[in-house]
C-alpha cells in the first residue's frame, strides 16, 4: 500500500480540491482544480511538485485551474477518453476498466456517466480511496445535467458495490442540504438521523463532512436505497424497479 497524504482545500462556495502526495515515489496530483492560485499556494507551503492532474469531468468548477497549473508546473493531465475535446490541456485519456500508475499507487477508472455523459471516477482499492467528483455526494448525487437517470443509476451501483470502508472524496460540500432532503422522504431511517446530527454539529462549527464512507451511503444515501421499502411507500414507488425509484428520488430532490 502507497503511503498517500491527501490534503483537500476549500475553493469558491462549495467545492473541494484535493491534492495528493505519494510519500513513496514523491509524486502529486490534484483532483478537479477549479481554480489553480489556492493549489499552488498548498504545493508551496508543503514543498511538493506537481506532477498530475486527475479530472473526473469537464465542468468548469473541475477543470478551471487546469491550463495555469500546467503551464507552472509542466504536469500530465488525466481525464476522459469520450470527453478529451471538453477537458482543457488532456494528455492521457483513459476508459472504463483502465488503470493509472500515480506512482506505486494504481487507481482503476470507472466511468460513471450521468451528471455528465463522459463522468469518471478514480479507484485507489488498495489505498481503499475513491475521488468521486459530482457522481456521489454525502447523502446525495449529482444532477444529471447530461446523462438518463437509468445511466446514473447503473453508475452509482458501481461505487455502493465498492467495500464499505472506501474512503470517499467528492468535489463538494452539499451534505446537510442533501440530509435535510433525505430525512423527508426517509424519516424513520435512524442511521440518517444519526449521520444528520453528527453533519449539523460539524457544519455549524464549519468543519466539512466529506470525506465518508461507502458504508455511510448504503445506510443512509436515500439515491442508493431503492430497497428500502419505507422510503419506497413514502414517495409512492412500491415494488418499482431500482432505476425508476432512483429516477423519482432524483425528480423530488430537482424539487425540493
Ligand atoms: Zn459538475
């Protein structure tokens, strides 16, 4: 296992950006650089170089500090085959199934579509990371701007099939937002109730509720809970498939 240090800086309202340092092999990437000034200031101050960026799509709020960094720091860019012509600066392109050598550390790419239609996520199984970006968010998902909520369905059952204890970083903080909507259509569900305490009490201390785990999401994501047969009756989608009860949970969030 890579001895990863994972350092996540808070940017523009909501989102984060992470760098990651491989201690072993003095490697650096940075996932979704929205902006390039704080990330440079962050490689500064811990006397690292920047070797990667790793994109997991091509929204502006993940890819606006690419060009900068690149041009400061000469570094390889990673991101989506199916989206190189929307990724800004991309020098390797990688699909589904892939694997990346950041160092000694390998991640395996998933592509998740739906948010966007050339989404992916990066894997660490054995550093047990996962950098979601906007397919999975604390207790929600990301809109799907793009994609058919059936694809984003198949796309979130990749990850909630990942072992439990995966470490999660996605790219924003939307969690008591995503809990408060929760709790509506699954009140009864106590591990929600729990999480919503726990993510009140760091919120009003300002202190940020990401990274989670898989396990955190199985118990208490109401996206990843089509078998739920409470959450099911509360919003009227008893016996339904999974991908049409993701589908209404979606609709009644865009709503909420
Ligand atoms: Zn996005």
């Amino acid at each position: 296992m890579a001895n990863l240090e994972i350092v996540q800086i808070p940017v523009l309202n909501d989102n984060y950006v992470y760098l990651m340092h491989n201690h072993d092999d003095k490697v650096t990437a940075v996932i979704d650089p929205a902006v390039s000034k704080p990330v440079l200031e962050v490689l500064k101050e811990k006397g690292w170089t920047l070797t990667h960026i790793l994109n997991t799509h091509h929204h502006g709020d993940h890819v606006g500090g690419n060009l900068d960094l690149k041009d400061a720091t000469d570094c390889l860019i990673v991101g989506a085959a199916v989206d190189a012509k929307r990724i800004p600066g991309i020098d390797v392109e990688v699909g589904d199934g892939d694997t990346f050598l950041f160092g000694s550390a390998e991640a395996t790419i998933y592509f998740t579509p739906g948010h966007t239609t050339g989404h992916i996520c990066y894997h660490f199984a054995n550093e047990k990371i996962l950098f979601a970006g906007d397919t999975l968010f604390a207790m929600g998902c990301g809109r799907l701007f793009e994609g058919t909520p059936k694809q984003m369905w198949q796309s979130l059952n990749k990850l909630r099939n990942l072992p439990g204890d995966t470490v999660v970083y996605c790219a924003h903080e939307y969690t008591e937002a995503n809990g408060k909507f929760a709790l509506s259509i699954e009140p009864e569900n106590n591990d929600l109730q729990h999480r919503m305490t726990e993510v009140r009490k760091k919120r009003a201390m300002n202190q940020p509720t990401v990274p989670f785990t898989i396990e955190d999401e199985r118990v208490s994501n109401p996206f990843l809970r089509p078998e739920s047969l409470p959450l099911q009756e509360n919003i009227g989608m008893t016996g339904k498939e999974k991908h049409e009860i993701f589908a209404k949970v979606r609709q009644l969030k865009d709503n909420f």
